[in-house]
C-alpha cells in the first residue's frame, strides 16, 4: 500500500531525527566551515611569532547522515550507513572510507560499498555476531572529497546488536517463521503481493516500525481513481519498514484473515492478522533481517532501504574503494 508522506532514511547528525521511507506496498518496481590549513606565515618565523591565521583549503565535506542512531540496539542484518551533503569523487573514496573506522568487541570482515556518490554503506561479510558492541569514528578533519571540499571534524557513533531475530517468509506457502537466536518462536500465516504487485524477493534489513501508517495508492502511482479496485485510502496499524520503496509487513482491513491464499494479495506488502501483525511489531527491531523467497518479483535492490545482504560478497567488494578489511578490536 502507499504512503502519503516520507522521506530518506537515517538520522539527521545534528538534529538527530529518524526519516521515514517515501511510501508503501509501492507495486511498481549544519556544521560550520573549517578545514585544515594551507596558510603561511607572513614574513620569516621568529621565537616571539604568534601563529599566523589559517586559511581553509575549500567548502567543507559534511555528513548528512549516519545510521543505525548512536546508542541503539539493533538486528544482526543492519549495515553502516553513511550519507554525504555532496558527492564523493570515485578518485577519493578510497581514502574516505580509510577514515571511516569501524570497531568491534567480536571482530569479523567487512567493507565498504557505494551506492552513487553520496551513500557509502558498511557490512561484515556473514550477519554480525549477537552482542556485538561496535564503535563508529568518521575522522573526516583534512580529507577531501575529491572535488574540492574537505573534512572539518569527526563524528562518532556507537551502537549494540540485539539478538537474532530473523522472519523468513515464503509467498508461495503463505507462511512466516519467526526465529530468536537460532529456536523457533512462532510460524505466522501471511498474504503477500499480487501478481500484478508482486512482493520484493531477497532479504531487507527492517529500516524502522510504526503503530499506524497512513497509505494510499495515489501516493504511489497504483492508482488516483476512487472508483478502482486498486484505490485505497487507510490508515493501518502495527507497520513494520522493509523498503524505501514501501514494502511493509502489517495488518490489512482488507485482508483480515491472511494465509488461505483465498485472497487477491496485497499490493506488495506482507499482510499478518490483527494480533500476528502486533505480535510481530512487538519482536522485531531495526536491522532484523525479512527473508521472502517464492515471490515472481527480483530481489530488492541493495539500496532500497537496508537491503546490503541481496549483494553476494563479491558483487559488495567490487562496489568498495578500499576492499575487505578486519574491524578493529573495541
């Protein structure tokens, strides 16, 4: 179902406040300039000199945004994802992501990988380790962007991974299993997408949740007309965000009784009972990973919210400037 309103994802470094994804069940597929110095002292130095004014080498390079929110506690699939105010030249990505260092109490491999110019996201290479404690330091003071802005500070952030709570979910058998730390909790019974609005394939990363979402199908282009099968206009509880696109797992009024396949299917999102969809809500925490397999549809494209896990390794790596590396040791 569709969105009225959203945005981007992450948190606002500054303001430090969560955006939201731009619709759902979509069936269509300030810090201040600084720098480091380049300045020279005018005239021949002497014992006595006071030090010579500095003189900024360009505009800055800031970041727009840094997830997951420092001090959370979030899912074994949540990768780091970090958005620039301007683009990063290919040239100087490399030497960015040498000063974005990653720290964990349980070391594992990961890398960085950029979407467009803008978002470099970091991911271990298998789901972190439960109870992980994992630090953050984009040390960003002199380095250049490439195109002519340059790092003024560092930001820091922290976070916590939870425990292991994974949904897998099969279209075709109208099931989802629900595990926590590798032992069953419960099998749900589920609608999902249409023919027509086929359900994302692959494994997407929960951006966020919601008690209440108000959607509509005009928001995302399904449809305007009142008098179509496809229109909707609702307001729908216990939403859990799988894509920026919109691809939720939530209770539907149209779908009240999911599982028997008897339905016509959703327009691409997950559809639980009223008390599944609020037990659901209730276990799951950002970066938990979704798994639908059975759908016609292709995998959600890595970058349509939290989805870094739809790119085998080796396609992950050849998106990284400086390749795989170790995390050091908190």
């Amino acid at each position: 179902m569709g969105r009225r309103k959203g945005g981007g994802i992450g948190i606002a470094l500054v303001t430090v406040a969560m955006l939201v994804g731009v619709s759902a069940c979509s069936g269509s597929g300030s810090d201040q300039a600084g720098g480091t110095s380049d300045g020279k002292a005018s005239g021949k130095p002497s014992a006595s000199a006071s030090p010579s004014p500095t003189k900024p080498k360009g505009p800055p390079m800031l970041l727009e945004t840094i997830m997951p929110q420092s001090g959370t506690k979030v899912g074994v699939a949540m990768p780091i994802s970090v958005v620039f105010t301007d683009p990063v030249a290919a040239k100087a990505r490399a030497s960015v992501e040498k000063h974005m260092k990653v720290s964990a109490s349980n070391p594992v491999e990961g890398a960085w990988h950029w979407f467009g110019d803008k978002r470099a996201d970091w991911r271990p290479k298998e789901y972190w380790p439960s109870g992980t404690k994992v630090k953050v330091v984009a040390d960003m003071e002199g380095v250049s962007n490439g195109n002519g802005r340059y790092g003024t500070h560092s930001y820091t952030h922290d976070f916590t991974v939870g425990d292991d709570v994974r949904a897998d979910v099969s279209v075709s058998g109208h099931t989802m299993k629900v595990t926590k730390n590798g032992s069953t909790l419960r099998t749900l019974s589920i609608n999902a997408g249409s023919s027509e609005y086929p359900t994302w394939n692959g494994t997407m990363a929960v951006i966020d949740k919601q008690k209440e979402v108000h959607m509509t199908s005009c928001s995302v282009g399904i449809s305007c007309d009142k008098g179509s099968a496809n229109y909707y206009d609702l307001t729908l509880p216990w939403d859990v965000h799988l894509t920026q696109s919109g691809t939720y797992v939530h209770y539907s009024t149209g779908d009240p009784n999911p599982g028997s396949g008897s339905a016509r299917g959703s327009h691409g999102c997950v559809h639980l009972s009223m008390s599944d969809a609020k037990w659901f809500y209730q276990q799951v925490k950002q970066g938990d990973p979704v798994t639908i397999t059975g759908s016609p549809r292709a995998k959600a494209p890595a970058d349509n919210g939290y989805a870094a896990f739809n790119l085998s390794w080796d396609q992950w790596l050849q998106g990284s400037g400086s390749g795989e590396g170790t995390t050091a040791t908190l």
